[in-house]
C-alpha cells in the first residue's frame, strides 16, 4: 500500500471510532434518562425526570444530581454581578 492509502485507511478508521463512541455516548444517555423517566413515573406518579433537579429556595440555588445535593449562596453572586453592572 502506498503512503496516501494508508493515511486514508488510519482516518476512516479513527472516523468509525468516533463515530461508535458517540453513538455509544447517545444510547447511554438515552436509556439512563428512559429508566430515570419510567422509575420517577413508577414511584411517584409523575412523568418526568429527577436525575438533576434544580429549585430556588431564597437566596440558595439547590442543586439535586442522583440524590445529592449541593447548595448555592446567590447573595454572594448577585453582589457581585451588581459590582460588575456599576463598573460598566
């Protein structure tokens, strides 16, 4: 085989892996947010999902990703998005 052909041939290649991780990424996805939906609709009666959840409570942001969760002061944020407004 020549130089060109096998360049060619290591770039299909290289395009079929991609292509196979990012389908394999997609059908992942896919099928995790499928149980997520039909568990949530199961459980607790409602269709939808509840792997990540957002909810402002006040001045903290709750953040909920596969039961834990995390919590975000906005007073602190604000301030400073207002410092930002007054120096522009």
């Amino acid at each position: 085989m020549s130089r060109v052909d096998i360049y060619k041939t290591k770039r299909h290649r290289r395009q079929q892996c991609i292509g196979a991780v990012i389908l394999f990424v997609l059908i992942l996805t896919v099928g995790i947010l499928t149980v997520d939906q039909v568990t949530n609709d199961l459980v607790a009666g409602q269709r939808r999902f509840s792997i990540a959840t957002l909810e402002s409570r006040g001045n903290y942001l709750e953040i909920t990703f596969m039961n834990w969760t995390f919590y975000i002061n906005l007073e602190y944020i604000n301030r400073d998005i207002e410092k930002l407004r007054q120096l522009f």
